[in-house]
C-alpha cells in the first residue's frame, strides 16, 4: 500500500475529508463550557448541529480522517486496503493549522476526528493523542473535540485521549456478531466493545472523583516529559517533535506502556482539574450491508445503551462502493428510509419508554417503511386507542401518533386547570393528523375515527407520501455539504473558489 507524502495541505483536505463522510456525528456536543483567557473557541451542550446536509448528516464539525490508510480489509470499506485509491495522512501539526483557521472563519465549531489504522492500533491512536494535546495545549483550542477510538489500541492511549476529548466513539461497525464475521473478519465484537467498556468505566470514575461544579477543561496543563526528535512516532524512545520544535509526549511501540512511561498524564495526574469524555461516548453500525432485520438492529440497540451508557447509537445506511458478491450490488440505492425509521424507532426507546420486543418481534421483524414506528406500533394495538386525552398517565400520552415529550407535558399541566379541547391541544405542538385517530377529548372526537387497520393504514401513508419522497429521492446521494450549499447561490462556484473554501483561504 503506497502512502502519498508529496500531496499539498489542499489535496490531503480533498482526499481525507470526501473520506470521512461515512462516519456519522449529527450529534449536539452535550457539553457547556466557557471560553478561558489564552485559548480559542468554546463550546455549547446544543451548539453544534446547526447544519446538515440532505441525508440528515452534521456539517458544522470540520470531519476528517487521519489516515485513509488501514491495514483492514473489511469487504464494506471504501479504504480497505485491497482498494486501488490514493492513500495520504495528515500529521497533528497540519491537523491542528486545519482546525484553528476553519474555527477563526467561523466555519467549523469543532472537530470530529477518525482515522483507518496506519500500521498499528497503538501507532493511529498516538498519532490522535498527540494532535489533541497540542490542540489544547499548544494552540489553546477550546471548542468541541469529537473523536473515534481505535480498537485494539493500548488502554493508556484510549485513556489519554478521553481527557483531552469531548466525546469518543467506538464503531460497533455491524449489527451481529455473524455479519462482523463475514465481511471484517480481522475484526472482533470482543476487541470493539473492550474500549467501550474502558470509557464507560472511565466516565464512571471520573464522576464518583470529580464534585460538582469541578472544572471542565478537557485538557490540563503540566509539566510533559520532552522526547527527542525522530522522524518515526513508535521508536523506543517514544518521541515526537513538531515542526516549529514544539515537545509533544508521545509512547513507544513496546508492549508495556505502562511500565514505560509512568510520567506521563494519566488518569491520577487528570483527575483533579479535568472530565473524562465530558459528553459521553456512542457508536455507529452499518445498515443494510447485511441481512439483519430491524428487530434484530433494534434489540442491539436497546442493550448498548443499557450495559454501555451510550448518548447514542448511529444508524449509517450502506451506500454500495466496492464490488463484492457479499455485498448489495453496485448502483443499489443506500436505504435511507429504512436508516430513518430505525432514527424514529432510537428515539422511541430513549425517551417514549418503549422497547425494541414491544416495537417488533420475531414474527413481525421489520417496520413498515411507510409508516413512522409509533403509527405502526398503534395500527398493531388498536385495542388501547381511542385515548381520552384529559385522563390518560404521561405514559399513555407518549404512545399515542402525533404527541411527543413536550406536547406530552403541556397537556399535564393544563389539564389541571380545566377541560382541554383540540384547538388547545394544536397549540400544544400535537401533530392532529395523526393523533385526531387516536384521541378524544371530554369524550368527543375531532373526525370521525373508524378503528380499522387497513383504513387508518391508508389515511397515515398518505399524509406521509411527501416526507418519504423527499428521503428516497433517487436523484440523492450521499454528500457532505460544501461551504456554498448553506447560502443557496443561484450560480455553481467555481472550481477555484471551492478549493479555497476548503482550504481556509475565503
């Protein structure tokens, strides 16, 4: 595998950025954290996913890979490494000049960084490690910092990276155990899910030490060991040196990092002034590159977020790139509905109360794509509708089509004060073309409501048609948005500007 060392800073963006447009973070930061004097930026819990591109992806994170180059050859990657495709790298200091001016042009609010594994696990997170320490500490960048952990890298290195990150992720990759086995069989669920459970329990620890109202900086300051110059990163020496000659602690490629450099900032040095991934962690799987159904998808789910203490799960519809007879046939349209209804269903088991056994079972293992899966779970229990609004628990109120968690609410509290009616409810925020066939409201009803499935069935698809139209849209594609897509200018840019775009220069 050849490695392109010669390509400008503009090339490397093109390459590495159009990379990394398969790693889904349409996630809002979760932390609240204040500018400090001498450093840049700062970061908002609801701050960052303020743009999106069509297929519902966040742009406003400056996303990137490392490295397009792995040592993998999972059959759905379009970086395995039996693609013929130009391979680079960015080093941290070029990552670091990326950020800083995209952030000082207000592009960007932060970073979401990921990387194929160049070499060695230990090699790509070191490469991580040291392009967020000198991010925080050299360059003072104080804004969001998204970034993926490499399975299979040493603990140390995870560790050290969860102090200077926001959020860190871990790609489940694919739902099932026997999907992971047939088309990334050098990778394991046991090597996936061990860094998983060393963040939660990180996360864990640094809670129980830190007190409330302890600060929230992602990094600290201290005293670092200075490592001599080497144009490798895992010599035995462990170095690493900048090109402005700036010391960034690094580790070797020994086995026992431990033992090796016990000076450096772990979690005893930390834990006094810093957050252990302050936003918690997530995970992404791939949808529709294997045959899993939506029950089996949902119920992996339901039990990461239960044993893992997940923020979320990312559902990534397989968009077919390489051409395997494992694999959907090239030109088959990514199923971007069906990654939208389990979106749906996701937010049903966070906050709906509902379970992944009660949404599907065995006998019924897919939603039905034209419908959104609260509809489909009340056609299916039609014997608890309709629901008298001005009696029903919080808990009814959630499950019925067209009322969410803050409509649910305001109908709680107002209820209290006298009778409700629909033009109350409509003022609420609840959706009545779907709820007007479940409700009632002092027993009377807003139309006429016939409990049959097949006709309340047509009546729902059909207030739907365009939502579904403008998800399957054949003329779509899977993009990341450009900088000129947000202003909607009637002319294309020129080839020039957008290289400059991409570059920081405009």
């Amino acid at each position: 595998m050849l490695i392109q060392k010669d390509l400008t800073l503009q090339q490397k963006l093109e390459i590495l950025s159009d990379a990394a447009k398969y790693d889904v973070a349409c996630t809002s930061s979760g932390v609240d954290r204040g500018g400090m004097p001498g450093t840049m930026g700062s970061a908002a819990a609801c701050g960052i996913c303020h743009s999106f591109a069509a297929d519902g992806r966040c742009v406003s994170l400056l996303k990137i890979l490392m490295t397009n180059a792995c040592i993998h050859d999972c059959r759905y990657c379009l970086n395995r490494v039996s693609n013929d495709t130009v391979r680079t790298y960015f080093t941290p200091e070029e990552i670091c000049t990326l950020t800083m001016e995209f952030y000082r042009r207000n592009y960007i609010e932060g970073l979401f960084l990921s990387s194929g594994i160049l070499h060695t696990a230990n090699e790509t997170m070191e490469r991580m490690y040291q392009t967020l320490w000198l991010l925080r500490e050299v360059y003072g960048f104080w804004g969001y910092i998204h970034v993926k952990a490499i399975p299979g890298a040493d603990p140390v290195l995870i560790e050290y990276v969860g102090h200077l990150a926001d959020r860190m992720s871990v790609n489940l990759e694919l739902p099932t155990v026997d999907g992971l086995r047939s088309l990334a069989p050098a990778k394991s669920r046991k090597r996936i899910l061990a860094p998983m459970r060393q963040i939660q329990s990180g996360i864990r620890e640094n809670r129980q030490l830190l007190p409330d109202g302890a600060a929230t900086s992602p990094g600290v300051s201290g005293s670092y060991p200075s490592l001599p110059d080497t144009p490798s990163l895992l010599k035995e020496s462990g170095s690493y040196m900048t090109a402005s000659g700036i010391h960034v602690p690094g580790v070797s490629g020994k086995d026992d990092l431990h033992a090796q450099l016990p000076d450096l900032p772990g979690r005893r040095n930390y834990s006094s002034k810093s957050r252990f991934v302050p936003a918690g962690q997530s995970t992404q799987m791939i949808i529709g590159a294997t045959p899993e159904t939506d029950h089996q998808i949902l119920s992996v789910t339901e039990a990461l977020y239960r044993q893992f203490d997940l923020k979320r799960v990312f559902f990534s519809a397989y968009t077919a790139l390489n051409d395997d007879s494992r694999l959907p046939a090239l030109g088959t349209p990514p199923p971007l509905l069906r990654e939208h209804r389990l979106y749906q269903a996701d937010w049903l088991l966070r906050y709906y109360g509902f379970s992944a056994d009660e949404l599907l079972s065995e006998e019924r293992p897919h939603f039905n794509l034209l419908l959104d899966p609260k509809c489909d779970w009340a056609l299916r229990h039609l014997e608890k509708f309709p629901v008298e609004v001005g009696r029903a628990s919080y808990a009814d109120l959630l499950r019925i089509p067209g009322i969410g968690v803050k409509s649910a609410g305001r109908i709680m509290k107002a209820r209290r004060y006298g009778a409700l009616d629909f033009d109350m409810l409509k003022k609420f925020g609840v959706v009545l073309k779907r709820a007007g066939y479940f409700i009632t409201c002092e027993g009377r009803t807003c139309r006429a409501i016939r409990l049959d499935e097949d006709y309340l069935t047509g009546e729902l698809v059909a207030d739907d048609r365009k939502k579904r139209f403008q998800i399957e849209d054949p003329h779509g594609r899977y993009r990341q948005l450009s900088l000129f897509d947000d202003f909607h200018l009637d002319g294309q840019p020129e080839q020039e500007d957008i290289f400059k775009s991409l570059s920081g220069q405009i």
